[in-house]
C-alpha cells in the first residue's frame, strides 16, 4: 500500500493506491518497493506523457469526437515507438524541427519502416 499526497494542492486528501509483488520480505523491501513504484510511474510519464502532452500538444485537443481522439492517440503511439525504434538517440524537438525543414524524413521513415 502506498499513499499518495500531491505537493501543489495541500488541500486535496492523500489517495491510496494498493500494490500487488512477487518479492518476498526482507530488509529494504519496502525501499525497494517504493523505488519500483515511483520509477514506474516516473518513468511512464517522462517518457510517454511529457512527449504526448508537451511536444505533441495532446492536451490542447478540444475535440469531443471519440472516435477523432481514439485516431490522434494511436497516431501518437505509433509516432513514440517509430522514434524509439529508428531515432532513439535524437530528442522530440531536434526530430520535430529536421521533418518541418525536410518533409521527406517522415515519409522515408514511413515508407522504409518495417513492423517486427
């Protein structure tokens, strides 16, 4: 069990989340544990939400079309893991910047790209 409390809002109640492991008991577990958890979800948003919130303004659509939205997410889901699998070592603003300059870099990632 791990309890939540957000530092912008002191006025907002703690939320606690419950937590299933594999691993057994020992000393440091519970630091361990905290470290998996916060890791988790640091890691997920850092590299997943920062990219569709910041760089591909996610947030600002302000569609109510469901099926329009459930289009944009995958699109954004596949962009993510094409830039992961072809330019991993570029950052989203450099990519961003070279396609806007050069418009054949999408369209050579798209055509040449091929699914595993």
């Amino acid at each position: 069990m791990i309890e939540r409390t957000t530092t912008f809002d002191q006025s907002e109640e703690p939320t606690v989340a419950f937590y299933t492991t594999s691993l057994l008991p020992a000393p440091g577990c519970a630091r361990r544990f905290a470290e998996l958890a916060r890791g988790h979800w640091g890691g997920s948003e850092s590299r997943n939400h920062w990219v569709r919130d910041t760089c591909m303004r996610e947030d600002k659509t302000r569609s109510k079309n469901y099926n329009l939205n459930c289009n944009l997410s995958a699109l954004r889901i596949c962009l993510i893991a094409l830039k992961a699998d072809l330019h991993p070592e570029a950052s989203w603003p450099a990519l961003q910047e070279r396609c806007q300059n050069n418009p054949q870099i999408p369209f050579q990632i798209l055509v040449k790209h091929r699914s595993k």
